[in-house]
C-alpha cells in the first residue's frame, strides 16, 4: 500500500527528501508509544496501546497530510493518503510479528474495540528489549534482533525492488516523452 503510494509520488514529482523524511516519521510514530514509558522507568509498559490502533494512525496521519499540504503546497488528501498508509503498515506489520508479552498484538478497533489482533500466521520476529529505561538502547543490538531485521528486509526488500524498478521505468516512459 505504502510503496504504491510512493510509485504514484513518483509519478507527479520529483523525489522530495522531506516528503520521506515525513513518511519516515508517521511509520514510526506508533512506537512512540516506547517514550511514555521510558519516563516511568519501563519503556515496554504502554508499548502496543493506542497508538497502534488504526484511529490513531488514520488521524495523525490526516493532521500531518494537512500540514504538509499546506507547507510544500502539494493535494491533501495524497499527502494524508501517503502517511495514513505508513502508519497503517507499521500496524500490519506488528499484527504479523511475534509478539511475548500479553496481550498479544494490537488494538487495531480502539476506540471502538478493545480487542488485541494478532494474525495467526506470524512472518516477523520479535524484538527483545529491555523493560530498564537505562539499558533500553544498549538492550537493541544483539543477535537475535539482527535477525530479527535481516528476516523483514527479506521479506520486504522484493516490495522495495519492485517500486524501485517500476519507478526506473516510469521515470524512463517520462523522459522519452518529453524528448519527443
Ligand atoms: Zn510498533
């Protein structure tokens, strides 16, 4: 969905550093969850909440579609189309990771559902961390994460070589239509 959306970029303008800068950043946000914790001496306990339901996303990424608008003078609702899809993948992908602490997955329905959905088909693994907000960051690099990553690079880098090449070809298509 996302990478669709950054093809169908492609094809109107030129690559904007901070259009990905953006879409970066409403990927991630969800995990912003990790900051309310780190203050409480255990980033892990608001971890998989809120701000991994699809309302949250959908909504930030609506203010932050306005905002870009608005600011680079670009059409709202691609631009809220683009960052409500990457904070909708970031879900998806959590709802298809390993998940060890209960409840398991998300709560994709909040405010409307309080139920945890977790596919019962798991593609990703978890991410081991440390509940101690001093040994958090040091806590990330080990092993098993780097597994961890390296299993959805592959699974995802063929996604990302697909829009790189559709995009090598449109770019190709668009040249040769301006020369003639
Ligand atoms: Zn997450």
């Amino acid at each position: 969905m996302l990478a669709a959306a950054i093809l169908c970029k492609s094809q109107r303008s030129r690559d904007d550093f901070l259009f990905y800068l953006f879409i970066l950043f409403f990927a991630l946000l969800p995990d912003s969850d990790f900051l309310f914790g780190f203050f409480t001496g255990d980033p892990n306990r608001y971890h998989h909440l809120f701000t991994h339901s699809f309302a949250f996303v959908v909504i930030a990424g609506l203010l932050g579609g306005v905002i870009y608008a608005k600011w680079r003078d670009e059409n709202i609702i691609f631009s809220s189309a683009i960052f409500i899809s990457a904070g909708i993948s970031h879900v998806i992908l959590d709802c298809l990771a390993v998940d060890r602490r209960e409840p398991f997955g998300c709560p994709i329905g909040w405010p409307f559902s309080q139920k945890f959905v977790i596919s019962p088909v798991l593609l990703f693994s978890d991410v081991t961390r440390s509940s101690d907000s001093s040994l958090f960051f040091p806590s990330l690099f080990n092993m098993h994460n780097l597994q961890a990553v390296s299993i959805e690079l592959f699974v995802l880098m063929p996604v990302l070589f697909t829009v790189w090449m559709l995009r090598k070809s449109t770019g190709y298509r668009k040249t040769a239509i301006s020369k003639m």
